[in-house]
C-alpha cells in the first residue's frame, strides 16, 4: 500500500493490483476526489473572507462601539438597513457549484439582521443562482474557439464533473463572446497602417421568415430559413515592419456598396481613414469598384494578380484531342507566361511583356486575352506605391502588395471553422465565433502567452460588462 500525505488528504493505492488499468483508475479517482475536496476549502475559506470583510471583523469577534457608524455594501431585505452593528452571522446554508474539477457542494455562509430579517451577501466569488463557474466558462469559450460544436462541448464536460449540463447554457455563456466585438471595433489603432486589404467571405446565416410554428411538444418557434451572407473583412499591412492583422470585418447583407460602406465606416471608427493610406487591394468586387469610384476614387488601388490569373484560367479556350493531364499542362502553361508579366522590374517593362503576351495568344485565346487587357492598370499599381516608398526611404516587400493571398489565408482558419459548423442560427453566434478565431491567430502568431489566449477572452468579457 502506497501512502502520499497531500496536505490533509491521503492518496491510497494498493501497489498489489495486477491489472494496470484498475491500479490507474483506483489512483486518478484519489486525485480527482482529493482535488475535489482541496477547492472546495479553498473557495469556502474565500468566502468566510468575504464575509469577515463585509462584517469588518473576524468570527467570534464581538462588536466594536464605532461599528454603528460603519456601513457595508450588504442591505437587510426586510428593514433596509446597511449598519455593520446590525449584521451578525447566521449559519450556513448548501450550495451546488460546478467546476473543471468536478462537483462541489459548498457551505455558503448566511447573514441576517438584527430586526430579523435575511441579509443578501454579494460575494465576489460566485454570483447570485450561480451554478457553472468561471473555470467550466473559460472552457467553453475555448473549445468553441477551437471548432468544436455545442453538442460535442457539452459531451466533453458531463464527463469531465459528472452532470449533465444544458445546450442552453453553454450557448449562452459562448454568445457573452459577442459583448467583446463593439469595444474591439470602437478601438482606435495607435498606429493606422499605410495598406489595407479587403475581401469578403461567404457563410450560410438562418434568419428568421416572421412565420411561426408548433414544435412537437406544442411551443410556439419561429421559422428560419438559411441566407448566404458575405463577411466583409479588412486587413492592415505595415510592409516595412511585415505587420499584417485583421482590423475590422462586418456582417453584411451582399456584398455591394452598402455592405462596403459599413466596413468602411467601421475602419474611420478605429482610425483608419482611407483617403490616407497608401494603397487599396482588392479583388475587383462590383460593389467596392463602385464604392471606391464614388467614395475615394483618388486613393491607389491594386486589383489583386492571383484573382486576375483565377478569371484567366476560367476563360480558357482548350484544343480539342487534348486528355485531362494535356489540358492542365496547356492550362499551367499559359498562366505560368501571363503571370511573368508581373516579374518585370517596373511598370514600362510590365507593358512590354503585356502586349508581347497579347500579340502571341491573340488569335487562339481571344477571350482570356481580353480579360487580361481589361483593367491592367490596375494590376500595376503597386509599381508606383514601391517608387513612393523608396523616395522615403522604405524597402517595401513587393510581395505584400500585389495580390490578397495573405488575407486569404489570414481567412483559411475561418473559412475552416465556418465550414465545420456548416450554418449559423444566429448573427450573435456567428460573431462570437468570428472573433474567439481572430484572437485566436492572434495569439498563435504572437510569442508571448501562446497558451493564454482564453485569458484575454476572460478579461475582454469582464471589461465588456462592466462598461
């Protein structure tokens, strides 16, 4: 037999079993159970704290004449009263509270009055009818940031404390996320980034038809149907630093020029004033050219290369006889010589090469020729931005100019994440779990605390309550 003191608890284990299993499971049931029992002192002896604190004294410790003068935060609900002389303990009461660690049952100290009437104690460590703490909270925010779905978290903590908890429960303490994204969006950047880029993502959003119906067990639900939805986002560049993050995204309704309006708005908000940075890259979207046209038709804008070779690959015309590895080799091809124009060292040289490529595929490729042509000068942009940048002084990395293909992957986690969910039943839901994503590849980037980042979805929460 195997005895470890552990404070006041004993771990007991019979070195004898002959199966592994049982000896291992005889072994994390002892430490589960004297875990179990070390929180529960220890949040017990928080709050006899609390109590002492409120009361301005220890117990068994008699009143003091100048405690008539003193007040407490507590009230009497009977006679209204505040006086610390007029408090006294009153027992305890049990209380129920789930943690990561398991089930506890608490002794809940009781204060009443003198006049004989209860006293509500406001206890900093739990709340009022609290039944989850903050621990089992944290939890769920981060596995939900990690893409696991509600069912699958409600799975994974019945095991861990042994009860059954509610879907409910857990989505609304995940929706709390939501309460983080109006302070981080009226947050202004120190340091506004001289390159912006901006695409849009697609996600199915179940919105509500006005229609109601009964559900088997005769409650009245209303109708939803599934909208694709664009999420418009914006990311900021500091290419002589090679600082890039995400700095506004909006929930939009199509993504035309209201829905780029919005973001736009968002981003004066946070300090970022378009008509001040440097450059715009985009994938030539209708919504924001008209936009850009109407709004700030004088700021640069780079049309993003890797979207214009995407529409040239689409608009291909393939010989006939050719088998599938034939035509993804003419296809490769062809794009691998458009995509040199791009490689020139300036602008001058970019339209040589341009109409050198024209004047070649012309005859054969009319259509492809033709989307390559239109709209060029746009896909040149960034040539001027990198001469404007070399008079400053800068080394700007061309490679963070030209197309959105880091924003792209920027979204690739949340494209994931989108799509394991499949669809969201609500525009709260779907925030929540765009912004647990973003800080998320914030701190996966980020070499201080990669392990914390829950923490910091914790304290945003606390600060979004208490403003």
């Amino acid at each position: 037999m195997v005895i470890v003191p552990f404070r006041n608890a004993y771990l007991q284990v019979d070195q004898d079993e002959k199966d592994k299993e049982t000896y291992f499971t005889t072994l994390f049931e002892q430490l589960s159970q004297n875990c179990t029992n070390l929180i529960t002192r220890c949040l017990e002896a928080n709050l006899e704290d609390e109590v002492d604190e409120l009361l301005k004294r220890k117990r068994h410790k008699r009143r003091m004449r100048n405690d008539e003068k003193q007040t407490t935060r507590m009230r009497c609900c009977k006679c209204g009263s505040q006086k610390v002389s007029d408090f006294s303990r009153n027992g305890h009461y049990v209380r129920g509270l789930d943690t990561s660690w398991g089930h506890v049952r608490l002794w809940m100290p009781q204060v009443e009055c003198q006049c004989g009437g209860g006293v509500r104690v406001s206890y900093k460590t739990l709340k009022p009818r609290q039944r989850i703490w903050k621990d089992i909270e944290a939890e769920f925010r981060s596995a939900y940031g990690y893409g696991l779905s509600l069912r699958r978290i409600k799975a994974q903590q019945d095991e861990a404390i042994g009860r059954s908890l509610g879907l409910r429960s857990i989505n609304e303490r995940i929706h709390e996320v939501a309460k983080c994204l109006p302070l981080w969006q009226a947050s202004r950047l120190g340091d506004p980034p001289p390159v912006v880029r901006l695409d849009g993502i697609w996600m199915v959003l179940m919105k509500p038809t006005g229609e109601e119906k009964k559900d088997k067990l005769g409650r009245h639900r209303k109708v939803k149907t599934g909208k694709r939805i664009p999420i418009l986002v914006a990311q900021g560049v500091w290419p002589a630093s090679g600082r890039q993050e995400v700095i506004g995204w909006v929930l939009a309704d199509a993504e035309d020029q209201d829905g780029w309006l919005e973001l736009i708005l968002q981003l004066r908000q946070k300090g970022v004033n378009i008509e001040d940075i440097q450059l715009l890259i985009g994938d030539g979207s209708s919504g924001l050219e008209a936009l850009r046209l109407k709004q700030f038709p004088d700021v640069p804008f780079q049309r993003c290369i890797f979207h214009k070779l995407k529409n040239l690959w689409r608009d291909l015309k393939v010989p006939e006889g050719l088998d599938r590895q034939q035509i993804r080799d003419y296809k490769l091809e062809f794009i691998h010589q458009a995509s040199q124009i791009w490689e020139a060292k300036d602008e001058y040289g970019a339209s040589r090469l341009l109409k050198a490529f024209c004047l070649r595929w012309k005859e054969s490729q009319p259509k492809a020729v033709a989307t390559l042509d239109d709209g060029f000068d746009l896909t040149v942009t960034y040539y001027r931005v990198l001469d404007q940048a070399a008079q400053k002084g800068e080394a700007w990395p061309v490679e963070l100019l030209r197309t959105t293909s880091q924003l792209e992957r920027e979204n690739r986690n949340m494209r994931r994440r989108l799509n394991e969910a499949v669809l969201f039943h609500s525009e709260t839901g779907l925030s929540a779990c765009l912004y647990l994503n973003q800080v998320l590849c914030q701190f996966m980037r980020s070499s201080t605390m990669p392990g914390k980042w829950s923490h910091h979805i914790e304290r945003q929460i606390a600060d979004a309550n208490l403003s």
